[in-house]
C-alpha cells in the first residue's frame, strides 16, 4: 500500500485516533457544560468524533486564563529570538504529523487528500515558519526630535486576541492568524468552526509539544453563536480577527462597538472577477486557470473566480474551452488521491448551491455543464462543478458568493466595460485579467477595487504579500509584515533629555 492509494489512507483513517475537546491552559479538557455535537464527515455521513460544545463560561475560563498568561510574561515577555525558536519548532512538528493533520482536513471537511497534503499543510507550516523567521527582524522607530528630545514610536503585543476562522481552509486560515498573533507575543484563543474543528484541536497539542507556555494557545471549539459570540462580546478580548462571511463580519463590528471596542479585524467572502481580453497571451491557459479558479476546493474558496468576463469577440471559441477544461474537475472520493473534486462541507452548504444553480435556471441563464448532485449512493455531498454563460451581472448567481463550484460566464465589449462590471459587487477581495497588452494590463489592474490582483495567471501569492479585500471582503490584511500591524498597538514615547 503507499501513499498514492486510496487504500493508504482509508487505513489510516480507519485506525486515526480522533480528539474532539477543547484546549485550556495547556491541557485538554471538556467544556463546562460537558455538552458537545458530533463532528460528521460530508463524505460518507460518518460521525467522526464527539467534540466539545463550548459556549459564554468556556469563553469566560480561556479569556481570564489568556489573561492572566499575557499578563504573567511567559510568553508576551520572552525574548523575540526564543518565541521563534518555539514556533520554528511547531512548523517542524506540523510537518512531522503533515499525513494526520491532512487526513483530518479531508475527513472533517471533505477536500481531496491530495490538496491537503500539497496545499493546505505546506501552506499552514509556511505561514507559521515565516511569521516565526521575522519576529527578530522588525524594528521599531526613532522619531525626528529635537535635540534635547528622544521619541520612541514602538510596537507593543495588544493582549489577548479572538481568532474565529472558517471551514474551508481550517487549519491555513487558523496559521494566518496565529504566526503574527503568536509572534507578537499575545495570548490567543483560536475558535474553529463547528463544521471543521479537528486540525485546530490537534494544532493545540503539538504547540504545547513545542513549548509554547501553557495558556498562550487555547482551542474552544463551538458555535458561532454560543462561544464565537461570547469572545466577540468580551469585555476581557483585545482584538477579534476574523475570517468567514461579510454577515457574520458586520455582526462582530457590532459587537465590538458593543462591548469593549475590541479592534476587529474581518476577511470575508468574495465575487471575484476574472477578465479574460481576447489578446491573452494563451487562451488555453487561461481556460485551464478559469476552471480550477471555480472547481478547486469545491469552489468553497473566498477569492474562488466565480465571474469569468470574456471580451465578446471571443466568446464562442473561448468557452468551449471552459467547459471542456471544467468538465475535467470531477467529483470523487477525497480519500483517492487521483480525486480533485471533494464533497461539500455539510448538508446545508449542498442545498445552498443546489438552489443557487436553481436560481442561474429560473433568471434565464444558460446551464452549460454539471448542474447536479452526484454519487449519492455513497452517502457523501458531491455537486458537479457548474457552468452559466449568458449570465447579467444583475442575477444572484453573478451577485450572491456561492461558495460552490459554480461559475458565471458574462460577455463584455471593451475594457472599460469590463472594468464596470467587474467593479459592480459590494465584494473587494481579488480579481484577475488575461491579456498581451502591459499598458492595458497595468490600467485595468489601477482600476479594479480589490486586494489581489493576478495577471496571466489566477491566485498567485506567497507570504510575502498582504491579502484580504477591498469594500465588504473586509479590512486589515492576513500574510506579509503587514499582518503584524493588526496584533499590536503602536506606542510613542517621548522622553526629555
Ligand atoms: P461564517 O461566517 O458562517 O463562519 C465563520 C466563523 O464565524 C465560524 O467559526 C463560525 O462559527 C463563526 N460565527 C458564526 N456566527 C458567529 C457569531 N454570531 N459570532 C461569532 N462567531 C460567529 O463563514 P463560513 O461559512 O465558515 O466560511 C465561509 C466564508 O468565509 C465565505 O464567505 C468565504 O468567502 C469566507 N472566507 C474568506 C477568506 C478571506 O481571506 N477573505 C478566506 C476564507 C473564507
């Protein structure tokens, strides 16, 4: 058996030791209530683990422990170079468990193994590595003075942070957060969502394995609006970093104005346009990035290229090759690694799009490919990635984030047309233009209103660069040193001399 067979992983996953409590101070333990909720695979129905409900007392116990660990200077105190030393290490560690932590993303969540394994946990170790490789090279700032004055304007840990991620790239979305917020020296308590707890939970363990003190990491896995709501609501939480929906996004603006006005920080959902000129320099490659920018991750991804703008000229010649580089997207068992299209992540995520390709039907859209619900038979959640052409930017599958393997083809005459409708959306968050002309390439890219922009290519990027969005895909940005801006505060210091 190797690695390369579905086999492989199905041992493992059947002898896979699976921990569904929450992590305080250290240690696992169970919440207050001792209530929990069943962990289900959306691959085959499976109840995976039984895992802690946490809710307003758990959040209470992690907050005043958070605190007190800050406060204590463990590790809010430690020399820059020995926090990155602990962290170096946890990047080893999540390397050393790569096959667990992937297997666990696939189970919990549905993606294909092989993305977990290629993607997602590479991605997690790098986001914590290189967070770690920079804390001893940020420096702080000598303002211009007087003579007889010194002004320090320097960097101080904000205290206890709230990450609250998503499902759709657990662990990642969770390593964007915690290697600045780490780094930094805050306390962090890290709330996954219900739909995909287990890599976080898992993650506790292996920092504590790595040193972190006990208390600067905590999991509490829950409800959104039990104990996600309980830390945005804190009086005690210092910042609230968030990835997930602009709903729920705008709900924790208002808790924070509500409560403590905690500094909220908010990546959130997307309707990315992906604008195809009829001078691209390779039709084919961009008909091959325009279908994995929809199909990848079952289209569950925030800058998914759920709108693809094609100049009119080259609609009937371009498209075909759209539909038939989709149709090679197909649905599978996540645990084959030859599988490229997992299952939804639950039920409700499956009906979701269901309604949504429903909906492109009844405004008058043209369904060119997939549009339906397969291998039920074997108790999973499967969709066939989609495609509309004949979209109006104006219908809800060109307006609403699907968060599904759904893709929108709309014509347009000139660039400037093309700049109108990519920019009609209250999203920000990426967009991408195909094209052989640098001036046109360069002005398109000036005028689009989002965070990422790719040109000749779809999502592109690397830790070194920031990302997050424009309008409402949110504010502050994950990844790059600019990630650090949002976990700390700045202070100035102004001495006589
Ligand atoms: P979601 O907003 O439903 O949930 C995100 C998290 O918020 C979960 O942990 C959930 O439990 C919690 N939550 C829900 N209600 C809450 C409340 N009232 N108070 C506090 N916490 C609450 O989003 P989702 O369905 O998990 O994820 C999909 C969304 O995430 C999409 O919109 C996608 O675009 C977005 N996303 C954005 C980025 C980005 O970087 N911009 C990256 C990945 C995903």
């Amino acid at each position: 058996m190797t690695i390369a067979s579905r086999e492989y992983w199905q041992e493992r996953a059947r002898t896979l030791k699976i921990e569904g409590r929450a992590f305080i101070h250290g240690d696992y333990c169970s919440s207050v209530s001792a209530e929990t909720f069943d962990c289900v695979s959306p691959i085959d129905g499976r109840v995976l683990a039984r895992v802690a409900s946490c809710a307003e007392n758990d959040a209470e116990r992690a907050v005043r422990d958070a605190r007190a660990t800050f406060d204590s200077g463990a590790w809010s105190r430690m020399a820059p170079v020995a926090r990155k030393a602990i962290l170096l290490r946890l990047a080893t560690l999540m390397e050393e468990n790569a096959e667990e932590l992937a297997l666990l993303e696939c189970l919990d969540m549905g993606k294909p193994i092989s993305d977990a394994l290629a993607v997602d946990v590479p991605a997690a170790v790098r986001a914590i590595r290189w967070s770690a490789e920079a804390i001893d090279k940020i420096y702080d700032e000598v303002a211009s003075t007087a003579h007889d004055e010194l002004g320090l304007v320097t960097r101080e840990a904000i205290g206890v942070v709230a990450a609250i991620v998503p499902w759709n790239f657990p662990l990642l979305m969770a390593c964007w957060k915690l290697g600045p917020a780490l780094g930094s020296g805050n306390s962090v308590i890290l709330k996954p969502s219900e739909k995909s707890p287990l890599t976080a939970i898992r993650l506790a363990r292996l920092a504590d394995e790595a040193g972190l003190p006990s208390g600067v990491l905590n999991v509490l896995p829950g409800y959104g609006h039990t104990v996600g709501k309980a830390l945005a609501l804190h009086m005690d939480v210092d910042c609230l970093v968030f990835t997930g929906s602009t709903r729920v996004a705008k709900q924790l603006m208002i808790h924070a104005g509500e409560s403590n006005m905690k500094r909220v920080w908010l990546e959130a959902g997307g309707k990315s346009p992906n604008i195809v000129f009829a001078d691209a320099p390779d039709l084919q490659a961009a008909a091959q990035a325009a279908a994995a920018a929809i199909a990848y991750n079952q289209g569950e991804v925030c800058t998914a290229g759920s709108r693809l703008l094609v100049e009119r000229s080259i609609l009937d010649s371009f498209v075909p090759m759209v539909v038939e580089a989709l149709a090679q997207w197909r649905p599978g068992h996540p645990l084959d690694p030859q599988t490229n299209v997992g299952a939804m992540v639950d039920r409700q995520q499956l009906d979701t799009v269901l309604a949504y390709i429903e909906s492109g039907c009844s405004q008058g859209a043209r369904l060119r490919l997939g549009g339906q619900r397969v291998l039920e038979e074997t108790g999973g959640l499967f969709i066939e990635p989609t495609l509309f052409d004949q979209v109006e930017n104006s219908m809800r599958i060109a307006r609403e984030e699907i968060f599904g393997p759904v893709l929108s083809v709309i014509a347009f005459d000139d660039a400037e047309e093309a700049v109108r409708i990519a920019n009609d959306t209250p999203y920000g968050l990426a967009a991408a233009i195909w094209t052989s002309n640098l001036s046109r390439a360069h002005l398109t890219a000036k005028a689009l209103r989002a965070g990422s922009v790719w040109i000749n290519q779809y999502d592109g990027g690397d830790m070194t660069a920031p990302f997050g969005g424009f309008k409402q895909s949110g504010n502050g940005r994950d990844k790059s040193l600019h990630a650090f801006d949002k976990y700390t505060e700045l202070k100035a210091t102004w001495i006589k001399l």
